[in-house]
C-alpha cells in the first residue's frame, strides 16, 4: 500500500497545468491569478457517507467526485458566477481508501474539464469512519453583478429551471449545475435575486424570500413537476406536487426576474444551447412568507418544506 504522501504526489501528477494558478498544487497552499476586473465568489460543501450518498451498485466513487464538485458549481450558478477553481478536502477510510480516492478524483477532473476549472490542491486525511469530501470552489463576477438572494423585489416573476422533485431516484447523483445557464442569462437579462435548490422548492423560495423581506405566491399549476417526482408518487402515495414542492437535491435554480425579462427568457431558452426549460412559477409581492395558489382558487400559505440537518437532543 502506497503511504499518504505517495498517493498525493500521484493525485497531484494527474492535475493540468493552468495559467490561473501561479502556485499550482502540491505546494503548501495554491496561488490564483484573479481575472482582471472580477470579484472573487467562494462557496463549500461537504458531503458525507450515508447522507448524501450511499456507495454501492448504484453510487460509484466517480459519481460521489463528480456530485462533490456538482452541488458547489451550482452554488455559484446561483450567484451568477463563472467557475475558476477549486480545493478538495477529503477523509477517506482506511480500508479500501485508495481505489476510492482514485475514483473520486477521476469523476472530480472529468467534471472540472467540462466548466474548465483549475483544481488548486486540496487534503487528505484516512480515518476509521465513512468518507467525507469538502470542496470549496472559487469563481468570478464583474464588480457588483453578484446575483443574490436578498434583492427580490415586489412586481418581480419568479422563473425556475428545469424540473423538481423525485432527485432521489438518481438525479441526486448526476447533478447538472446550470452554469452555462447562468452565464447566459447574466449576459442577456437582468436578475434581481436568485437562490440554488438543494434543500427543497419551497424551503429555499422561502429562504430568498425572507431574505429579500418580501412575499412569494407561487402557482402550484405551473410549478415544473419532475417525471422522477411522478414515479416516485407512484411508489410511496404522496402527490408529485408534494415531491416538487419539498423533496430537494434538484440543484436547479429560481430567479426573480422584472416581468419583461422573466418572459423573454421563457421564450428565448428553448432556442439557447443547452436547451434548458424554463419556467414563470409565481410572482413576488409585499409581505412576508410564502403563499400558493391554484387556477381559480384563493390565496392559501405555503409552508416551506424540505431537507435540514439537526441534532441529537441528548447531551453527550
């Protein structure tokens, strides 16, 4: 078995050179070369064994990289940001470790050549618990064109990508950040807030909600229901609404758009490579929280609904 530090330099040996790192990795710590005129955007995640993936027939090593590298691309699609680079932090059980190492950075690489992003170095660490992978990317956006989560305003629409609900089927493992996306609609629209959904539909619209001190009301009939989120109902009861609505790991994103833009991007995606669908699910209002309505009906509170993490309520 090769020690910790072989394993490394063998790792690092199979980064590409790139112009943004002036210290590459396999020094103390990587230098970057900002793009000239940008601002630095950072985000992390940390994904871990038994929460976020299951290893096994249907979860390989290469699809827990690639979702490790996935879940923070989509981070800074949500803030409008084009991927630069990242670091990669990981604790790899002792037993069976390197093959698993091996396979975590294939699926990491062939991911960051695809959104040509620099993989700046990183650590790693065996231990005798499940694995744990923490990536921290790192992109750029021209000053003051950061999309964030508190800018909503009243009169905006709210536009949706793609579809939600039944990720757990195995779109929680291919994620699709919508970066190319992002950069599009910087270029070409404008974009008063936005949020990334990992934890549910309505959880994270509430969150950007409240954020932005504003009120949402989404039309329940418009909202993108996931053919996933429609074979899940078929196995366990709940409405695929129900799944859209709460379910989570969709890594899509929510805008909140002026009207005009919010409908031309509508109508101007489905010709715009990839193709992404997008769709007006509601509009923001004055007020606060989140209301729902159907064809016909009156206003009813939505309550967000979705994925935390908690704690034991024991004492240790």
């Amino acid at each position: 078995m090769p020690s910790e530090s072989e394993f490394v330099a063998a790792l690092v040996a199979t980064l590409p050179a790139d112009l943004r790192l002036e210290v590459p990795a396999g020094d103390d710590a990587a230098v970057l070369r900002p793009p000239a005129g940008r601002r630095t955007v950072v985000t992390v995640d940390m994904l871990m064994e038994g929460v976020d993936f299951v290893l096994g027939a249907e979860c390989s090593p290469e699809a827990v990289g690639h979702k490790a590298l996935a879940v923070n691309l989509s981070d800074l699609a949500a803030m409008g940001a084009r991927p630069e680079a990242a670091v990669v932090a990981v604790a790899l059980p002792r037993q069976g470790g390197e093959p698993l190492g091996r396979g975590i950075q294939a699926g990491i690489a062939t991911l960051a050549a695809t959104y040509n992003l620099a993989l700046a170095g990183g650590d790693t660490n065996t231990w005798s618990g499940p694995l744990v992978i923490s990536i921290t990317a790192i992109g750029s956006v021209a000053p003051g064109r950061a999309w964030r989560r508190d800018m909503a305003r009243p009169g905006d629409l709210l536009v949706a990508s793609g579809g939600f609900g039944g990720s757990i089927l195995g779109r929680h493992l291919a994620v699709e950040p919508r970066c190319r996306e992002a950069a599009w609609i910087a270029e070409s629209f404008l974009v008063h807030a936005a949020i990334d959904v990992s934890d549910g539909l309505s959880l994270d619209l509430g969150r950007m909600m409240a954020a932005s001190r504003t009120a949402g009301v989404v039309d329940l009939d418009a909202v993108p229901i996931h053919p996933d989120a429609v074979r899940l109902a078929a196995r366990d009861g709940r409405e695929p609404l129900e799944h859209a609505l709460e379910d989570g790991e969709d890594f899509e994103i929510v805008l909140a758009m002026p009207a005009a833009d919010a409908r031309r991007l509508v109508v101007e995606s489905a010709r715009h490579p990839p193709g992404t669908q997008f769709t007006i699910i509601g509009e923001v209002v004055a007020g606060a929280g989140l209301m729902a309505r159907s064809a016909g009906g009156p206003l009813c509170p939505l309550i967000p609904r979705g994925y935390l993490h908690g704690f034991d309520d024991q004492a240790p």
